[in-house]
C-alpha cells in the first residue's frame, strides 16, 4: 500500500506547516494514478480547502491501492479509509438519479454543469437515498466525453460494431444506440486494454489522454461538439468519521468546503485538465481529431433525444420529478459561472 501526502505547488510550505498541527487527519483513498487530476488537483485542493476552512485542525493523506473502482462506497462504508471518490457508472443498477448529469445535449463546462449537480441533487435527487450510509461532500462531472481510437473514425457510421471500452451508465446507454460493442474495464486499465487490442476505443473526456496516456494508444478522436455524454462522480465521506469531528470543525466543513464549493473546485481542474490535454493533441504530430459533420451531428441529436426520453423515464419510475430536474440542470448550468 502506497501512502502519499496530498500538497500541491505554492501551498507546499503551508501545508506542512498546518499538517504538523493537525489534529485530524483524513485517509483518502484513490484508485487512480498518481499524477491523475483527481489526486493532484482534486484531491489536492480538497485538503488545500480542509486545511484553510479549519485553520489547520483538518487534513488529509492520499491512500493508493486499497481496493477497485467499484469497491471504494463499501470500503468506505467499512471504515477502511474515511473518504474516496465513486463513478456511479461503475455500479450498475445502484445509481439512477445519477444519470440525470450524464445526459448528452447540456452545453457548458465541467464546472457549470458540477455547480448544476450539486443545486439539483439538494433538490430533487437527495431524496432518493442512493448514497444512504456515506456522507456525499461533492458532486462532479468531467467534460463533453469523445471516442479515443486506434483506428480511423471519421463518422457516426464508424462507430457500428468498434470494440469500445465503455464507463456504464448512460455512456453505455449512448454506444448501444450507436451499435458500439462494449467492453466494460475499470479506467485505470484502460491503457492496457488499448495496447493489448482487447478494445479499439474508449470513450472519455479529452483530459484523460493526458490522465490515461491516450495519446499513445488511441491516436484518432472523434469529438462530438457538445460530447457524447458526461460521467457521474461522488465524493464521499463516512459518516462516523465525520461526527467524530468536533461540532466547529464539521461547522466550518460544511459551510465553507462541502457541497458547492468543492464541486465547483473539481469542475475547474477538469476543465483545466480538459483544455491542457486538448492543447496537447493539437500540437501531437501523430494524433488527430476529426469533428462531426454537421450531418452527424444531426444524427447523433436524434439518438440523444431519445436517450434522453428513457432516462428521464428511469427517473420517474423512481419517484423524482424528471422533466422539472433535467431542466433545472440547464438553468443551472447557465447561472452557475456568474454565480
């Protein structure tokens, strides 16, 4: 078991100087690689935000390698680590209301659209329990997700029968519309399953070619303006962690880090993470990015509506008022960043 401290950049020195006086110190656990965005800046800033909200009373330690993506709520709910962060995606069937963010058709960033996840779950989605016995601190999506290939894409068509890695949830709802035949691994794997030849793409945000190394084995991007999807990520924390913690600690957590304001941190370092690894594959030699024709585009905003429709249906069967909640993400999204 890896255990790493979590500090970044200018704030090194300060941290050290508050984590030597703290008196908690939380255990995080990750699943992803060490110089992912998640652990660097998420992460990262989360513990920044404990630290400064607590005047150092609050700190946390990176733990690497506890358990798999989809064991990280049961883990948590054990006791084994007293945060992480879960793709909803990666448990089938537990998590419906989740799937509300993931919809094609949103236009906005990541930061947009985590400020929007966190106002709608508090109105609409909370209620359904999906998360009962964990504490949920920060709700998050990354960007417009694209297909990363190792092979030419340049149309919809393209994608019928192309062996896709593929999240779960509505990613998944998406490629069985565009016939895609899935394949379902973990993200940490997904370098592996690419090489090997077990996949011919995955569908992921643009940062990941950066965070997966993508720009190796999925050379071609088929960007879809406006995504193909977006992914579902909790952060989560236990709760008897959190009431063991002094009343004017939780106090000062829960008005100055919690909710709101750590999504919207993890929104911007996606974004971040977004724009640098776009950059990057501009300025490769050997990848490309072809956009979808306008044409395409129109094919692609059909499936999406009726993606959309059976989701919104999913919603409803579980008690949340859809159509009022989807469109509250949009209005949302609009507001959030002047906000």
């Amino acid at each position: 078991m890896q255990l790493t401290k979590i500090m970044t950049g200018t704030a090194l020195a300060v941290g050290l100087a508050t984590a030597a006086q703290a008196q908690e110190t939380l255990n995080i656990s990750t699943w992803l690689p060490p110089n992912h965005p998640i652990n660097v800046d998420m992460f990262g800033g989360l513990v920044e935000m404990m630290e400064e909200a607590t005047d150092g009373a609050v700190t946390g330690e990176l733990v690497m390698g506890l358990a798999p993506p989809p064991a990280q709520m049961d883990l948590i709910m054990d006791g084994a680590a007293d945060l992480s962060i879960i793709f909803h995606g990666y448990q089938p069937g537990r998590f419906v209301g989740t799937k509300l963010i993931e919809l094609p058709g949103y236009e906005g960033s990541a930061e947009a659209a985590s400020v929007a996840y966190w106002r709608v779950f508090e109105e609409h989605l909370a209620d359904l329990n999906e998360h009962r016995g964990v504490k949920v601190i920060a709700l998050t999506t990354h960007g417009p997700a694209q297909v990363h290939s190792n092979q030419e894409v340049k149309t919809l068509d393209d994608l019928d029968g192309l062996k896709t890695r593929l999240p779960g949830g509505v990613a998944t709802d998406v490629a069985n519309e565009l016939g895609m035949v899935g394949i379902q691994v973990p993200a940490p794997k997904v370098y592996e399953t690419l090489d090997s030849g077990a996949a011919d793409a995955v569908t992921m945000n643009m940062g990941e070619r950066i965070g997966f190394k993508l720009n190796e084995v999925a050379k071609n991007v088929y960007e879809m303006p406006g995504g193909f999807y977006r992914g579902s990520f909790a952060v989560i924390m236990s709760q008897e962690r959190f009431d063991s913690l002094p009343e004017d600690v939780q106090a000062a957590l829960e008005e100055n880090v919690f909710g709101e304001p750590a999504s919207r941190m993890m929104g911007q370092a996606w974004d971040a993470s977004d724009a640098r690894a776009t950059e990057a594959t501009m300025a490769a030699e050997d990848n490309v990015i072809v956009t979808a024709s306008e044409e395409d585009q129109a094919r692609f905003a059909e499936i999406a509506e009726m993606v959309i429709g059976n989701v919104l249906a999913e919603l409803e069967e579980a008690g949340v008022d859809a159509q009022a909640a989807h469109e509250m993400v949009q209005q949302e999204m609009d507001a959030a960043v002047t906000n």
